[in-house]
C-alpha cells in the first residue's frame, strides 16, 4: 500500500500554484477544446441514463469502506462519509496520514505527516458531481458512453465546457440500482478508481464530520 494516496481531489485541482508547467498548459489549453461527443443513445438508453440520474439524486447521506487503486498500481484504503448537498470526509487508513473534509463550496486537504493543509473548491473537482444539489447528466454534463451489461451500468461524463480537464466513469449494479465505483482519468491520462465496500445509504450523519479544524491528533477513524 503507498503511503502516499493520490487523492482524487487534487489530481483534478485547477488551482494552478499546485500544478507543474505540463498540467498548466493542458489546463490553459482546455479552455479551447472541442465540444464534447455525446454517446449515441437508444431511447432505452436515455430512460436508463435518467434512472442513475434520478437514483443519484436521491443519495442524501452515505457511508462506505473503499479501495483506490492508481495507474500505476499504487493503493489505499479508508472510509468516505457523504451528506448531500455539499458535504464529504474521506479519511485515509494508516500508513497514509490523509484527510479530506469539503463543506460550504470547500475542500480541505489535511497532511498529517507534512503537517500541510490545502484548500480548492468543490466547483474545481471531480466532487462538484456527486456533491451538487441537483445532479444532471445533461447540459453542464455530457455523458460520452454508457454501456448497460448485464447487471452493471457504466456511465461516462464529462463537464461540457472543459471536456480536456478529464473524465469521469460511474458504475453501478443494477437490481437494485447502487453506486459501487468511479473511476477519474485526468487530462494528462492517469487513471484513479475508487471501489466502495458495503456502501451504506439513507443513514444518519453527524454535521460534526463535516466541520473544518486542523487535527491536534491523529486523523484515523471518525
């Protein structure tokens, strides 16, 4: 396991202090990229797309164990805690001293070996999606494929302003419909899937998990 998780948040930071030379010329050059491709839908298609929209919106609160693996085969694991709209912790198992907390449009990123914290807003990151108060997956949201297999239904979006920020793939097991994982390919074409474990849905949360204030003590657990 590294102990050095490449978080999903600042891989698709755009606030341009934090990135090298390379990721500042793609994110300058997205702002004249081609319009998105939308995938070729059935009217199936489209009843299925408007099914996960309509089951993403109903996401109010979660909780889940998870997995990420990067590219390059690097892993870790901890537990995501999500209370829409607006609000996330991810926390990071050992040996990865990571947390992360977004509330009010901002996301914190706390590191606990460097003693480091960073902020961007949730608009700049792939969180804006699941953390919005009205998911569409049209419009500001271009839906580039979407396969239904059986059992299994993968949906990939872009954001339709700035499709060459990357992409975003969601999948999800079908009857019942549920989130199981996502994977974010970035504009330089590094890959980052995230797998939930036993998400559970509709529970109550704490409004405590989502307030900011640097850790005095170790991170882990909630």
């Amino acid at each position: 396991m590294s102990d050095q998780p490449i978080d999903l948040m600042r891989r698709f930071r755009r606030r341009f202090t934090a990135w090298p030379a390379a990721a500042l010329l793609v994110a300058i050059g997205a702002a004249h990229a081609a319009a998105p491709q939308p995938a070729k839908l059935t009217p199936q298609d489209e009843q299925e797309v408007q099914r996960v929209q309509t089951y993403l919106n109903g996401i109010k609160t979660m909780e889940s164990q998870f997995e990420q693996v990067a590219g390059d085969g690097k892993t870790a694991t901890g537990t995501i805690f999500l209370a829409r709209p607006g609000n996330m912790r991810i926390v990071y198992e050992p040996p990865s001293a990571i947390l992360v907390v977004a509330n009010s449009g901002q996301i914190h990123y706390y590191d606990q070996k460097l003693e480091q914290m960073s902020e961007t807003y949730t608009a700049d990151t792939p969180a804006w999606f699941l953390l919005r108060d009205n998911i569409t997956l049209n419009g500001d949201v271009t839906v580039t494929r979407f396969a239904h297999e059986p059992n299994v239904l993968r949906l990939t979006m872009v954001e339709t302003k700035s499709p060459d920020q990357g992409q975003v793939t969601v999948v999800l097991s079908d009857h019942p419909l549920e989130l199981r994982q996502w994977t974010v390919i970035d504009a330089q074409q590094k890959a980052v899937t995230v797998t939930l474990d036993n998400p559970r849905f509709g529970l109550p949360l704490s409004p405590q998990l989502f307030y900011w204030t640097a850790p005095q003590a170790p991170i882990f657990g909630k």
